[in-house]
C-alpha cells in the first residue's frame, strides 16, 4: 500500500515548510524553494520494493537543491533514477546540465550536491536504489550522472517502459516477488551506467564535467603541496580562475573549500590508521599539506567536532566509512 504525503491539509502559510520536510524525509534532505507566490501544492506517494524505493512527485513549480553542507549533516549514499512525467526540469551534477521533457529520465548521486529546477507544475517519478547494492566503481556512476537519457537513447529505450510498468504496479507485489524486481532493476540501472559511462569517456575533454573532474583529479594527486590554490589548478588547465569557479558552483563547494576537506579527510584517514606506529599530529597535517599545525587543529576540530589527538586516540575502531568530515571548516 503506498505511503502518501500532501500538502492539501495543511493551512496555506504552513505549506512550503511542511513540503520541504516531507520531500526530505522521503528521499534525502534538501532544500525546496517555491517558483510561486501562492500556497504551494504537493503530492508524494511512495512504495517500496525489497531495497528500491518508488515515489511520485506531483508539485507546483520549485526548485530542489541538495547541498554539500546537506550532504555532511546526512550522507546518505543512494543511486536514483528521475524519470519527468510531466512539466519540464533542469538537473545540475558533476558540472553537467540536463534539460528534462515529458519521458526522459535522468541518473543522479545523493553523495554529492544536485539540483532539480521545475518551472512549472511537474510530475515525476524517482526510483532510489542504496549505493551498496550496485556492484560499479563510484567514477562510472560520476560518469553518467547529469545526462538527459530519452525513450530513443540506447539503453533508455528499454529502462523507461520497465521502471513505468514497475511503478504503476509496485503496491501489488508480495515480498518475495518484489525482492526480485528490485534485483532486476539493480541489473538495469549497472547496465545504463556502464553504457552512459562509456559515452562520457569518448566526449569532449574540455566540457564543463570532464574539466570538473580533471580538477578533482589534479587535487587529489597534489594535496601535498602547501601552494596548492586555485590559482595554480587554473594555470595547470589552462583557464582563468574566474571560470574554475564558475565550473564548481554546481559542484556546491568553492574550490578551496575542496581543497581543505580533501585534505582533512586524507589526515583523519591517517590519524585512524591501524599501525604499529603512530604519527604525530603535526607529521600528517605538514605531510598533507598544512603549513600551520594551529590552523590544522582549528580546521580538523571545526570538521570532525574533535580534535586531531582525540581523533587518534578513539578513531582506531572507527569503519572506513566513517571517517569523513561532519562539515567542512570554515
């Protein structure tokens, strides 16, 4: 039986608020903010199958932003499929663009910051699978996120009218029957990102999203340079700094800011690190790029709420999974 949420029964001032909670709450935490002056009218119906969820999203005009702060406070890591029913939408991730019409669907990552922008009353349908059930490596699913994926689009062709007919009978299924159609639809949405991941490597080298994460790469390999700054990312890609930063406004994080996180993260790494030896505070921070171990205390408390010799001293039974900034610092 689907779980519905709706805006009619609550008063009018009351009901941009309560539709932002309940868009959160369904998917993953976000911000919504109504295109319109009027009282915002929503719906949202939501099944489950085994481990997909399917819900149905008829809305006025708004737009949806998930951010890099939203991402910290709730990391929930989660592949989905937006399929547009009716209305149009733009979606923004890895700095690539798609502009949505009626029956073309889109793939995105709840790891990393999005945005959905509806001009006018819309209907759509997202399919949202855990990240773990998929067995693909995270730069595929980098890949082949952002991309408008029509009805005449290769595999798209054969996903859309499946996920339509999964959805319009997804209530009726009994447990054994809907673990199996989730199974399906895993098998399906690995078969779109191998095919939509091949594309994007034979693309343009120089669009936005191949730009975007040939300066993630070259951040990554380089965090042990102190000079690291924006400035010599963009001379080492030859374009100006103006456009570097235009590139990761989609990204939801300023490229310093990337730099400090990437590097917060590689020392909290260390820090938790299981071996016989354990270095001291000021050897990671100065090996990953920090000039200042007061500035590096500041930063790593401000990020993971701790500071770094506490980080040490309790992270060693931490998972990997968590040892990732609660926020980046400041």
């Amino acid at each position: 039986m689907s779980v519905v949420v709706t805006t009619a029964t609550m008063p009018a001032p009351d009901r941009a608020a309560y539709w932002n909670d309940a868009v959160s709450r369904t998917m993953v935490p976000v911000e919504v903010s109504p295109r319109g002056d009027g009282p915002l009218d929503g719906r949202i119906a939501t099944d489950r199958l085994g481990c997909l969820q399917v819900s149905t999203v008829e809305a006025d005009a708004q737009r949806i932003r998930r951010t890099q702060a939203l991402i910290a406070r709730s990391p929930q890591a989660r592949v989905a499929v937006a399929v547009q029913i009716s209305g149009t939408a733009t979606f923004i991730q890895d700095g690539r663009l798609a502009e949505m019409g009626e029956g073309d669907l889109v793939l995105y990552d709840t790891t990393r910051p999005f945005s959905f922008d509806y001009p006018q009353r819309f209907a759509t349908r997202v399919f949202h699978l855990p990240r773990r059930a998929l067995g693909v490596q995270d730069i595929a699913i980098r890949q082949a996120t952002g991309h408008t994926i029509g009805t005449g689009d290769g595999f798209g062709a054969i996903l859309l009218p499946f996920l339509t007919n999964l959805a319009s009978s997804a209530a009726d299924h009994p447990p054994a029957v809907a673990h199996r159609l989730a199974g399906m639809v895993v098998e399906l949405l690995e078969t779109l990102i191998a095919e939509q991941a091949a594309r994007s490597d034979g693309g343009d080298p120089d669009t936005p999203g191949h730009l975007v994460q040939r300066v993630r790469d070259h951040v990554d390999r380089n965090l042990v340079d102190p000079d690291l700054c924006p400035e010599r990312l963009a001379a080492a890609h030859g374009i100006s700094v103006r456009y570097l930063h235009r590139l990761f406004e989609a990204e939801g994080i300023t490229v310093s800011r990337l730099i400090r996180q990437r590097r917060l993260e590689e020392c909290g790494r260390e820090l938790a690190g299981r071996g016989r030896t354990a270095p001291t505070v000021s050897a990671v921070a100065q090996r990953w790029g920090f000039v200042s171990p007061a500035h590096f205390s500041r930063a790593f408390r401000a990020a993971y709420g701790v500071t770094p010799s506490e980080w040490r001293a309790a992270g060693r039974a931490r998972p990997e999974a968590d040892l990732v900034p609660a926020a980046a610092a400041g």
